[in-house]
C-alpha cells in the first residue's frame, strides 16, 4: 500500500507484509504512534507454490479518532489554600502493604514439529520412518510451514511407487457398506469420458446376493454393456476393459471368501481391487485390509473421505507399499469427487493446514507483541 501524505484519524488502512517485524515498521513510519492493529489474517500463495512459500500476513491497522490531549493544554491544579493559624494536620496514614504478587501466565511454548504432525492424524509407524530419515534433526530447526512442507515431501518419497500397468481387466471387491459399486461407477466414468475407453461389466454372484444398486443404470446412460456370470470375461472390443463387481468380502471368517478367490484364481483375474471405508475405525480397516490382501489385492480404493476429519492415518496404507492407489473417493456421486494423485491430496488435507494455522498463530502473536 503506497503511504498516505497525511493519514486520516478513524481511518483504517490495509498492508500485506512478509513478517510481524515488517508489519510494526511500516505501521509506525506510516501511520505514526497513534495507529493500532484491528485485525491480522495470513493470506497463502495460490496453487502449488503455497507448499514452498511462506505465507504473508494481512494486517488492518486505525489511526485512534481521539489522541491524548497534549500536556501543555491540561489545566494546572488550583493553588492550595491558605491554612489557618490553629490547623493541626491530621495523623499520617498507614503505610500499605505491597500487594501480592499475582500469578503470571507462563508464555506459550512453541509447538514442536513432532506433536504437530502427531496433530495430524500422523501414526506412529508413519512419524517413526520420518523421525528415521537423515537430515530429521535439521528439518526440526526450520519454521514449522518449511518443516512440514519437508515432511510431505519425505513421506511422498517413501509412499511413492511406479505406476503398474492402467487396470484393464480387475475386480472390485469389499466388505458390504464399504461403496465398491459407487467406487466402481467412479472409475467407470472416469475410463468413458476421460479415457474414452470401451468396455463391459460382469456382476457376480456366489451363494450370497450381489445387489447391483444403481450399477445397470448408471452403466446404460455410459453406454456399457453389464452382463451376469456366466458371461464373458475377456475384453470384447481391442483395447477394451473388463470390470467384474464382485459379492461383500468377509472380514470374521476367511472360510466365507473361498467362492471369491475360486473365480479370481479360475478367471486368471490378476488385476483386483480392493475397496475400503475410510471411516472405519483403525481395527476394522485393519482387518479389511488384511482380508482384502489374503485374496490378492493389487490396487486400493478408499471411499468416504468426505466423512473423515484427519487423513494422516491413510500414510500407512501407502507407505506399506503392497497395494498400488486408484483413487479417493471423496464424495457419494457417482462421477467426479475423486482424487487420483493420492499423495498430493493427503499432503494438502493433513500437512499443509496444520502448517498455516500454526505458523498464523505465531506470526499473529509476534505482531501484536511488536507495536505494542
């Protein structure tokens, strides 16, 4: 903001500075001594860029519409009067005690790198292979928005892998409620409109239901052909995919998934997906993940990041490595609400806002401390 040729008392005047020490500078050189600060907000970098800048403070600032009045124009005490001949003075007063000492809050202490990424949603497993990386001395001595700019970019390092080949012929499976066939709509829409791929759907069903739900009628409206085993399972068209919707996996007893790894293993069916709630708590994703890989998953799907707080969590299932990401599904549409680069989303929803709060919060109590 250019400064005013002469600032204007009750008017209220916007700066967009790099830190607190540069905000109290410019409001005293430009403002004078009587401006206080109304309101301080950080403001963060568009784009990708806000994973490698720091972000800048918006700070509002008011000249006070009634400055103290000047000491020469405060009117002089009268003169006392004259005491007559007989005054006697009163007794002195009782000198008073000091009052006591009140208590003092303690200063915040600054919030370490460790308990912020904990903060997150981080696990153990996932903090520990951090705390393992070289150099994690170092990244700790950093501002907290670089440090765990750091931290995502270490933790992509460790959960990134090379891309398979694209699915073409793959199952979908998971526990009932988990949204496989959603999942599965999700990634049909994205093959026929993105990809402009063709292709047909098998539904399978074993000695337990297999309801199709809005599959048959979201696939007619793509134009896919959804056919019922026994059908064929090989592409029909070069180039083509296959998808099969398989029944709800179970997660008590292994013995009730035998049906289920009898077709993968007789339909040669390499490509399978598993599909999880990410609502669920810890232990049952646990033992889904577990089931999903007794049947041998080679791709993950997690559904229902529109109901969960805290990603940090989901680190694990990437850093594990064993299963390659498809998607995140992020919302109940059956097109769109996706996430196919799942690094990049887990490292904005859990790591980045937690380094702008924090480092908004420091940098607001650093101003105000400073034109104080």
């Amino acid at each position: 903001m250019s400064s005013p040729s002469q600032p204007v008392p009750g008017a209220c005047y916007k700066f967009t500075v790099r830190s607190a020490d540069e905000a109290a500078t410019l409001i005293r050189e430009r403002l004078g001594a009587q401006a206080r600060v109304l309101s301080v907000r950080t403001v963060e970098s568009g784009g990708l860029a806000r994973l490698w800048s720091a972000p800048r403070l918006e700070v509002v600032a008011q000249i006070d519409p009634s400055p103290p009045v000047p000491a020469e124009a405060a009117p002089l005490p009268a003169a006392p009067a004259a005491l007559p001949a007989a005054f006697v003075p009163p007794p002195p007063l009782p000198i008073e005690q000091p009052a006591p000492d009140l208590p003092r809050l303690a200063p915040r202490a600054p919030r370490s790198l460790t308990a912020l990424l904990r903060r997150t949603g981080l696990s153990e497993l996932a903090l520990g292979r951090l705390q393992a990386s070289p150099g994690w001395d170092s990244l700790q001595s950093l501002p907290l928005h670089r440090a765990l700019a750091e931290a995502g970019a270490r933790l992509r390092l460790e959960a990134d892998r090379p891309a398979g080949r694209p699915l073409t012929r793959a199952a979908f499976f998971g526990a009932p409620g988990v949204g496989r066939t959603t999942a599965l709509c999700k990634w049909l829409g994205m093959e026929v409109f993105r990809r402009g791929r063709l292709g047909h759907v098998v539904s399978v069903e074993f000695d337990r239901p297999n309801p199709p739900g809005p599959l048959p009628v979201f696939c007619e409206a793509l134009g896919v052909p959804v056919a019922r085993f026994p059908a064929s399972t090989r592409p029909a068209v070069p180039g083509g995919f296959v998808y099969f919707d398989l029944p709800g996996l179970s997660t008590r007893d292994p013995g009730e998934n035998k049906p289920l790894a009898d077709f993968l293993a007789r339909e040669q069916i390499e490509q399978r997906v598993l599909v999880l709630n990410a609502a669920y708590d810890h232990a049952a994703l646990r033992t889904a993940y577990a089931a999903g890989r007794a049947l041998g998953a080679t791709h993950l799907v997690f559904t229902h990041l529109d109901e969960v707080p805290q990603w940090g969590r989901l680190w694990d299932y990437l850093i594990d490595g064993a299963l390659e990401p498809v998607f995140f599904a992020t919302g109940p549409s059956l097109t769109g609400d996706c996430e196919e680069d799942v690094c990049s989303a887990l490292v904005r929803r859990t790591l980045v806002p937690a380094g702008a709060a924090d480092e908004a919060e420091t940098e607001t109590e650093a101003l105000a401390s400073a034109v104080r």
